[in-house]
C-alpha cells in the first residue's frame, strides 16, 4: 500500500513593494513524487474567509518540513 505524507517548505521572499514576505508551500508526497497543494479561500457574501487562516494553521502543524534535495554534483560524485 502505497503511504501519503504532507511536507512543508517555508521561506521569505521579497515583493515588488521591497518588503519582506513569509511564505509556507505544501506538498503531498505520493509514492516518489511531491504535488504542490494549495489552500483553498472561499470568499463569503462579505468578501472574506474566516476560516482560511485556522486551515492553514491546521496543515502547518500537521505537515513536516520538506528535506531539502541533493545537490547535482552529489549525485554525481555517487554514481
């Protein structure tokens, strides 16, 4: 059977204000792949989602951070 697993992969980035920026990406690891997954915003009446920060907390603290990849020249050196 094959195993799901929720990652992670936070950051900061800068916009085009020149500010600053956290971010959080989420990816689903099925089988040898990872596939970005985003949180949805379902835009109420009043134009908000109260509820889009909490789902984002939610999968935050229930995903674990994605390891980083190996680096080219390391495969290289392996093989």
């Amino acid at each position: 059977m094959a195993q799901v697993e929720l990652f992670k992969k936070t950051g900061v980035y800068t916009n085009r204000d020149g500010e600053e920026k956290n971010y959080t990406n989420f990816y689903v690891r099925c089988g040898d792949m990872n596939v970005p997954v985003q949180v949805s915003y379902f835009e109420g009446e009043d134009g908000k989602d109260p509820q889009y920060n909490a789902r984002r907390a939610v999968m935050s603290a229930f995903a674990d951070t994605l390891p980083e990849k190996p680096k080219t020249e390391e495969n290289a050196k392996k093989n």
